[in-house]
C-alpha cells in the first residue's frame, strides 16, 4: 500500500514538473512572439525613416547633423541581432527621430508638403501600432517573469536556465515624457 502511495506521489511529482515546464516555456514563446509582432513594426519604421530624412533634407540642407543622426540610428537598429540589443537600439532612434521632429517645426514649407504630410502620418501610424505591440510584449514579459519568479516554478526555472527577461522600456524618450509640457500662448 504505501508503494503505492509512493508511486502516486512520484507521478504527482513529474506531472507537476512537466506542467511547470511546458508553462514556462508558452510564455517565453508567446514573448518571442509578441516581440516577433513588433519586429515587423519596425521593419516598416526603418522603411520609411529614409523617406521621411530625404523629404527633410531638401528643406534642411543645413541641418545635416540630425538628419545623419537619426540615419546613423536607423543603421543601428537594423543590425541589432539580440532582443536586448533592438530595445536599445529602437531607444536610441526615437531619440534621435524626437530631434528630426524638432526640425521639422522650424520649416513650415515642409510641414504644408503633401508627400512629408503622407510621410509623417505613415511614420505615425506605424509608431502607434509599435506602441500598441510593445504593450504586448512588456505584457507577455511580466507573465513570463512572474511565473519564473514565483514559487515552485522559480525552482525549476534555475534548472532550467529560464532567466528574467527585460521590459521594452521607453530608455531615453523617459525623460521627454517625464517633462512639463511647456504651453505658450
């Protein structure tokens, strides 16, 4: 009888194990999926970012520096290879699309411009759809998280090598959010 008992424990065991597992490893491919879902959003950002650059260069041939800015951060975010890397490589271009967008303010002749108006519409219908998709993914990695983080799954997670995983967090862009708006009349 308690060999019994011993096997019906043991089968507990290993169903439990396997459950935990299996969950661990849905929420690590539903983040990579959900991370997946905003690749393709900047696939079309970083299509349309030399557009948008050679429709403000025939405004502001003088503005060179910002312009090569943002295509020096366009480059970069299209070499990034890990996760960890595209987050820091998409900060650094809406940083650097944030001071295209100042710019641009000072040539309304450009902002009257049919083909930067579709540009800047594109651009932000794109940006929409990339914040909607990072809301995704920052969601699928807190599910993910959570669960490696709690208790029993925390135990199997360090056999496993299951890792705490970063958020896709604003990084630069925090500080310009973070500020007053400035309303002058």
């Amino acid at each position: 009888m308690s060999a019994i008992v011993g096997i019906v424990i043991v089968v507990l065991l290993v169903i439990m194990v396997i459950s935990l597992y299996n969950s661990m490893v849905k929420l690590r491919n539903n983040r990579e999926n959900a991370f997946a879902d905003i690749d393709v959003q900047l696939r079309q950002r970083h299509d349309l970012i030399p557009q948008l650059v050679e429709a403000v260069r025939g405004y502001a041939n003088h503005e060179s520096s910002t312009l090569q800015a943002v295509v020096e951060a366009r480059n970069g975010a299209m070499q990034a290879n890990s996760i960890n890397e595209k987050i820091a490589a998409e900060n650094q271009l809406s940083s650097a699309l944030q001071g295209l967008k100042i710019t641009v303010e000072r040539y309304p002749d450009l902002k009257a411009n049919q083909n930067f108006m579709h540009l800047q519409e594109e651009i932000s219908d794109i940006e929409n759809k990339l914040a909607a998709s990072r809301r995704f993914f920052n969601s699928a990695t807190k599910e993910y998280n959570n669960r490696i983080q709690t208790f029993p799954a925390n135990i199997m997670a360090g056999m496993f090598n299951f890792q705490r995983e970063t958020f896709f967090e604003l990084g630069a862009e925090r500080a310009v959010i973070s500020e007053v708006p400035k309303i002058q009349f």
